[in-house]
C-alpha cells in the first residue's frame, strides 16, 4: 500500500505522461491504456497514449482512439514524448522486449516507470510495480488502481467500456479459469456506471470483415492439422495466404481457439509468418503451461493457458520444430486429457 501512497502524491500535481502498451495491442492493452488516459486526463494530467505498433480496426470504438500515437508511424514525436514523460505507465506487459523498439527508448528514459501487468515472470525495470498474476485482466488492475487511489468518483461510462473490454476479452468471455468473483463485482460495479455491454460485445465480436471470415474457413478446411497422438492441434499461416485473403491486423485473432476446441487437442498453436519473423500464438486446456512451453522453445511467455512467441526459423522449419519438441510433452498432455475427460 505503500506504493499507492507515493503514487498517489506523484499524481497530485500535473504531470506529461505516457502510457504503452505491448506490440499488436488487445482489448485489454488498449482498454487499459485508454481507461488509463480518460481517467488521468480527468485528473488534469497531459497523458499520451502510444502503442509501438498498429492494432485491430474492431477496437477503435474506444473513447481516446483518435488520440492513440503508433510508434511505428511516428516514430519521432512518440521518441520525443517518450524522453519528455515525467511518469510512464506500461501497461499489459512485463518484459521490454515486448514493445519491440520502444523498449530502449523506455529503460533509458528519466520518467518514473509504473508497471501494471498480469503476466507470468516480469522484469523488474520499473519504479511502481502493480503486478499480479491472478488478475483476470490488466484492466482489473487499472479498475482497482483508480479505486486505491481514492479516486472512485473518476470512473465514467467511457472508462467503464475501456475496463469491461479488456475483461471480457481476457476471461474470454467470463469462461477461463480466470475469471472469479472479483471479476463478475467489478462487472457489477460497471454496469452501474451505465456500460452497454451487449454492445460491446458486438462491437468487438460481430465485426468482421467478409475476407475475415473466408479466411477463417480456409485456415479451418485446408491448413488445420489435428495430432491425435500428441493431443496437439496447429494451424501454419504463411505470408501468402494472408495476402490472398488481404488479412488485416486482428484477422488472425481467435484462430487458435478453433484448434484448441477440438475434442483430445490439450495444446493448440497458430504460426504465422511475419515479414520479420515467425510469430506463434499458443493455447491450452488444464494444468499444461503454454508459457512455459513458449519461454523454454519459442522465446515468448504469457499465462498458464494462453502464451505466445516468435521463431527466426522459415515458417516450414518452425513447424518442424514445433512437431520436433512436443513428444516430449506427450505423457504430461495425456495427464491432463485425462484429467479433463476425468478418465
Ligand atoms: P496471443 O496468442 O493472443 O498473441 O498471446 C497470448 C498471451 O501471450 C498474451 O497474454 C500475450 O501478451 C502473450 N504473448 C504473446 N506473444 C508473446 C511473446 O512473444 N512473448 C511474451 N513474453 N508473451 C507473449
Ligand atoms: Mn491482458
């Protein structure tokens, strides 16, 4: 509480801030940092938004979208507010590696860093640690952040769809293990703030694109790969294939739950391949750790159930190796197909 305390005395008088958020930004990276901003912004602050790269088009409903600053399209306006800030909040993420460029730009900077994030094993470079892994959400710990700074009265319907955002889409839908009896009070406490959230589901999951769609049904039909005998299920994307179905930032979201539904599949992966690498998106059911998984072969982490990370290896090679590192997996993957199935 400590922390809050001295916090809480920094943002007493106005200060310029930035707030970022991970690379290829969710609902909850943008909801958080746009709550975030709404909220410092009633404060009297001058807060700044930017994301190191661009992110889906079913998230610019957000209130504060317009104002949003991409790295990657500005890189010297975000380096100069970036080298100004007085306070930076890094939301969503713990590790620097995971907003690509920026990453330098923010350890070297002079602000005071707030880090406020529910990934597995951060790294420790900032000031203001708000770190819990059970957090379904980086928006629970924004909500809860307001609410222990004294600052209740603060929290408005925009900032309340911001918040709802990031939860339902972490808890994917108030259905992950995650998502527990805090989740469904701070859900209560925004539907006093007069949070529409039928509407934000449609805007977020009835927003597809035709190609979007097509895609998904092409991905599904001629690229899905179901291992039986490792309880495995992947789906391989290459370059051209996003390009025959001019695949936008987002379009690939989701992918790999389809995998993942399947029944006797305990790990699912989704490999896309990137102009600059080969980027993996892992899910899984029961006790199996795709963070774990990813930190140990793919250079990424996540949560328990939901990791990513990246191979500099060519699309057919990393599948290749995706196939070559799990038999050893097999025996824990069967433990907890049993345990699902309660055999
Ligand atoms: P997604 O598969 O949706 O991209 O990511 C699943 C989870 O893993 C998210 O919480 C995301 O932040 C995290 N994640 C995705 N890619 C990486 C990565 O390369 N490194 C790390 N450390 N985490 C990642
Ligand atoms: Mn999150």
């Amino acid at each position: 509480m400590q922390d809050l305390v001295s916090l809480r005395e920094i943002l007493r008088t106005p200060k310029k801030i930035v707030i970022t958020t991970h690379a290829k930004p969710d609902a909850d990276a943008l909801g958080s940092s746009l709550a975030m901003w709404a909220y410092l912004k009633k404060k009297g602050h001058d807060p700044k938004v930017i994301t190191p790269t661009d992110y889906p088009t079913f998230l610019n409903w957000m209130n504060g979208n317009d104002e949003v600053i991409v790295y990657e399209e500005n890189v010297e306006l975000s380096t100069k507010l970036v080298k100004e800030a007085e306070v930076i909040f890094c939301l969503d993420f713990s590790a620097l590696g995971r907003i690509n460029e920026m990453g330098e730009l923010v350890k070297n900077a002079t602000a005071t860093k707030v880090l406020i994030d529910h990934h597995l094993e951060p790294e420790y470079f900032a000031d203001f640690v708000f770190w819990d892994i059970k957090a379904a959400a980086t928006a629970v710990l924004i909500y809860k952040l307001i609410i222990g700074l004294g600052d209740r009265e603060y929290l408005d319907t925009c900032i309340g769809e911001c918040i709802y955002a990031g939860i339902m889409t972490d808890t994917g839908s108030f259905r992950h293990p995650s998502t527990n009896k805090e989740v469904h009070m701070i859900i209560a406490e925004l539907l006093n703030l007069a949070v529409d959230v039928s509407r934000i589901h449609r805007l977020i999951y009835d927003n597809n694109s035709e190609s979007k769609l097509r895609f998904l049904g092409f991905a599904l039909l001629e690229k899905l790969v179901v291992e039986r005998d490792l309880y495995a299920a992947y789906i391989a994307i290459s370059e051209a294939d996003l390009k025959r179905f001019d695949s936008q930032t987002g379009d690939t979201e989701g992918l790999v739950n389809y995998a993942l539904s399947i029944d006797g599949v305990v790990i699912a992966a989704v490999i896309i391949e990137r102009p600059d690498s080969v980027k993996l998106s892992f899910r899984s059911k029961g006790d199996f750790s795709v963070n774990e998984f990813a930190r140990r072969h793919f250079e990424g982490g996540g949560h328990l159930n939901a990791a990513g990370g990246k191979s500099n290896l060519n699309l057919e090679d990393t599948v290749k190796n995706f196939l070559e590192v799990l038999p050893a997996y097999k025996e824990q993957l069967y433990q907890n197909y049993k345990l699902e199935k309660s055999l």
